[in-house]
C-alpha cells in the first residue's frame, strides 16, 4: 500500500535530517515538519478515512509505530545535543575563579535600631504593642491628658484629616489602648510611624518613635531611672554615663529629659582637638523623654491611681540611629542610597 511505503520513508528521512542538524532550532524545525499537527505524519494519517476498512488497522498501527520511532530519534538527537552544548559551556569555565557571591540586601538602620530596641526590651520582659497611625483626638490628646487649648492642638503642628482625626503626633496612643483593653501589671514598648508638620534640616514630617510603659504597684521613679539606664547601656556600650534633668510633658509627673554621654567625643566635648559638632563641647546629648505617668492618665483610662503607679517614655529611633551609626545627615534616611543602605548590611 501507498500510505504504507509513505509511513515507512519517514523514519530514514528523518534520519538524515537529523544528523545535518546542529541546533535546537534546526531540530526544532525538523520536529514540526514531521511531528507537527501540519506535519508529514499528520497529512499522511489525513488519508486514513479514504482507506478500505480492512486496510485501516494495519495503517493505523504502522502509523503508531513510526510516531514512535521518530519521537525516539529526536529525543536521541536532542540529547546529544544538550549534551554538546554544556560540554562546551564547561571547557570554558574555570574552577579555580573565585565565586560571585550574590548581592544581598540589607535591613534599614531605622529597623535595625528599632528591632535592637524591642530586643532589648523583651529580654527585660516589655510586649511590643502596636496601633493606628490614623488616630483620633482623644486617643491622641485628650486621654493623655493634653486639653482642647493645647498647642500642641494647633494645625500648624499636626496633620489633621478631619476635626477629630488627624496622624499621630506621638506613639503614645498606643499605651491608652493598651490601657483601655488590659489590666495592671503590663509593660509594653511602641515602635512605630508618628507624623508632625515639621521639615528642615534636622526634622521630617514622618519620622519613626517608640513609646515604653510600665504599670503596677508602688512603681517609682528609681525604677524608671535603673530600666532606662540599663536600655541605653544597652544599645551605646556599658561605659555610656546617663543623667536625668527635670523637664514636663502633660501626661508625666515628675518628668525628667535623659542624656547620655556623647558618643562621638565619649563626653569629652572635643574631638582631636576641635569642638564636638555633635553635643556642642557639652559632652552630653538628649536622647529621650520620660516620667512617672500622670493620674489624670490613668483616670482616663479607668485606672484607680491610688492603687497603681507607672512611668512612661518615648524616643526618636532616628536620633538613636544617627548617635550609634555617626550618621551626620537626616537625609540619608530618606534618599535610598544603595551606598549609604549597604553599609548596614
């Protein structure tokens, strides 16, 4: 039969294709044109219906026997193709380069600092809360204390969304809503985003703080001095001195500014001989506020002051970050200079 001899001239055909090929594309080309749904097998297979129907069967199981054989020959092809190339790819390679490593990324000194900070703070036995950035006046405000005259209040100062919502000034919303769901004792620390209407050179309108909080019975203010100082030696080296200076936030009383020797000029004032551009010869620098909390706080919050005591305290992660890192310029937190991010890495 015709389609017989047809069926049986492919295989050699093939062949012969294949051995001129010397290329995935070539024996690509060679596939579809006998393999293909257009291809000779498939025209060939067309003219089975035209067949008397004793001679169908012995066609049909050639044609599956050719399918067969010429699926075997490209894959035997196609091997030894494969194989040729990655012989070539390996006579140019040598082994005794050294390797390229692959780039890594690294981790914001922001986070860095943050996560430095909740770490130490967990060990000491802190929960690490976190709320709203869109916050509204009575968290805000109101609840810590600071009354509808407060300048603080004033538009010129806060990013108002509407009257009463507005993007948080502070993290200490966070503390009220801790309050709000929790009973005493608690201590928790706040890492978070705040927002404020203020840029220059040494401020942003968005800026990164976190807030501390401890309540329970007979807190003092020795506490807040011994887990303050153990933090800050914590993150700066155990030989960094700290002192308290009286100070006053509407949600503390007592409140107190906390500084620490300077750890660029180590407190002496003078770096080789010239002024400290970084405390000012003083040889110490503010680095947080804080305070025992206030009873007209814990009365917002459903606290009876007479039974419980606590201190509060908050600091900019990005002054921490530029102390412990010698970061001279705010901006280089915000410009994504792969440069100045890799040195952290």
């Amino acid at each position: 039969m015709d389609l017989l001899k047809e069926l049986e001239s492919l295989v050699p055909e093939l062949e012969r294709g294949l051995g001129q090929a010397s290329s995935l594309s070539e024996l690509e080309e060679l596939r579809v044109a006998f393999l293909g749904r257009k291809g000779r097998l498939a025209r060939i297979m067309s003219s089975l219906p035209g067949l008397a129907p004793a001679e169908r069967p012995a066609v049909g199981q050639k044609a599956n026997e050719i399918k067969t054989a010429l699926t075997e020959l490209f894959d035997a092809r196609k091997e030894s193709l494969d194989a040729a190339r990655e012989a070539r790819a390996l006579a140019r390679f040598d082994p005794s380069l050294p390797g390229r490593a692959p780039w890594r990324g690294s981790l914001h000194p922001t986070t860095l600092v943050m996560e430095e900070i909740c770490d130490i703070f967990r060990e000491l036995g802190y929960d690490v809360a976190s709320g709203p950035e869109v916050e509204n006046d009575h968290y805000n405000f109101e609840a810590l204390n600071m009354p509808p005259e407060h300048p603080a209040r004033d538009m010129q100062d806060t990013l108002y969304i509407t009257e009463n919502v507005l993007m948080r000034t502070h993290t200490s919303p966070v503390q009220v809503r801790t309050m709000l769901s929790r009973k005493p004792p608690l201590a928790v620390v706040a890492p978070g985003k705040v927002y404020r209407r203020d840029s220059d050179l040494t401020h942003t309108p968005m800026f990164h703080q976190i807030e501390g909080l401890l309540v329970g019975h007979d807190v003092s203010m020795a506490d807040l001095r011994g887990t303050l100082t153990a933090f800050l030696r914590g993150v700066f080296g155990g030989e960094t001195r700290v002192r308290f200076r009286p100070s006053f936030f509407p949600f503390t009383e007592p409140s107190a500014e906390v500084d620490i020797s300077c750890c660029i000029c180590g407190g002496a004032g003078h770096v080789n001989g010239e002024p400290c551009r970084v405390c000012k010869t003083t040889g110490w620098v503010e680095i947080l506020g804080c305070g025992m909390v206030d009873p007209a706080v814990f009365e917002a919050v459903g606290y009876d002051p007479e039974e419980f005591t606590g201190f509060a305290f908050g600091l900019g992660v990005e002054r921490v970050a530029m102390l412990k890192y010698g970061i001279g310029d705010l901006r280089m937190f915000f410009e994504n200079d792969v440069r100045f991010l890799a040195q952290f890495g």
